[in-house]
C-alpha cells in the first residue's frame, strides 16, 4: 500500500473518528462500561441470591448479565430470541416477573419511558434500589423485588461505590491515548 494511502487512511480515521460531540463517547466508553454496568453485573454476581431467583431484564444483554452471571431477559428483543419481536417491552417483563429490572435514562430520573418500556407499569411492585451515572446523558436505574432488595442493594452499591463518582468520563486525556494507540496499532 503506497505510504500517501496509508496517512489517508489514518488522517481519515482521526479526523472523522474524533469530533467534539463523540469524542467522551469513543475514548471513554471502556470505563464508563465499568463504572456503571459491569459494576452493577458484578454486584448482582455477589448478591446473596439463590440461582433459581438470578433474573435480570435488561434493555440489551452484555455486561449486565455477563459479569453477573445472571440469566437475561432482552425486555427490547434486539439481541437473541429472549421474546417475541411483536411483544411489548412492558408486558415482557411483567410476565416474566424477573428479580431485578435495569432502566437506562438520560438523567438521574426514572424516565416515563424507556426504549419501549412503560416503566411506571414495568416495575409497579418493585424497589429502586441504585441510580447509577454511566456517563453524563446515561443513568442506569436498578430495581428489585421488595424480597431481595436487600442482599441486592448492599452488593450493588458496594462494586459501585468501588468504581468511583462518574466524574472521571469528563476527563478523556488517558483513556483517549489508549484509543489513539488502537488506531495506529492497527495499521
């Protein structure tokens, strides 16, 4: 490949990858996946739960259920065949009446809605039990039945609380280099 093609190519990938709007978005998505959703699915890992009750409904299976161990349940229906295409977020996650409900939301509220989900109607009968800030625009909301809300709110809140405020997504310098290393690292 002729060098003039290869600076191309890396000025091309720099210049269209990085933009003010997405840049805390590219170079920080590794840690505010830490900070938020592998710390909630670690918590859940070590909530004192029996394995029969480790149900967790989330928008998009990955993190969550992956560091947590937990069996999944896509309420949105866009990874896998956990429900219908055709079915209601709403009514998918009132029938199968899992232990845990994970809302995402743009802010530290509990959204009236969320990716099709009636949320209010979702979780009637369940306890908010953790807000947790991804990154500025993205909140995780944690919800329990009142039954296990205990083991699940010390343990959730503990992997959080060890993750840190949230604060550190503003702050892109260290996490930016380690994406621009991947870029270079790749050609």
């Amino acid at each position: 490949m002729p060098v003039a093609a290869v600076v191309f190519t890396v000025a091309w990938v720099v210049m269209t990858g990085v933009t003010p709007r997405d840049l805390p978005l590219m170079a920080n998505y590794g840690p505010d996946l830490e900070r938020a959703q592998v710390a909630i699915g670690a918590g859940l890992a070590r909530a004192e739960v029996p394995a029969p009750e480790r149900t967790v409904a989330v928008p998009s299976p990955g993190a969550i259920p992956y560091h947590s161990g937990w069996e999944a349940l896509d309420y949105t229906g866009r990874v896998g065949t956990t429900r219908d295409d055709d079915a209601d977020p709403t009514s998918v996650v009132r029938r199968a009446d899992p232990t845990v409900v994970v809302v995402p939301s743009p802010g530290p509220y509990v959204p009236r809605t969320a990716q099709g989900l009636r949320v209010p109607e979702a979780v009637a009968g369940y306890r908010l039990l953790a807000q947790v800030r991804m990154r500025e625009g993205n909140w995780q909301h944690v919800f329990a039945l009142p039954e296990w809300a205990a083991p699940v709110t010390t343990a959730v809140a503990d992997s959080v609380r060890d993750t840190g405020d949230g604060r550190a997504s503003e702050r892109y310098e260290a996490s930016l280099d380690r994406w621009l290393d991947r870029v270079f690292g790749r050609l």
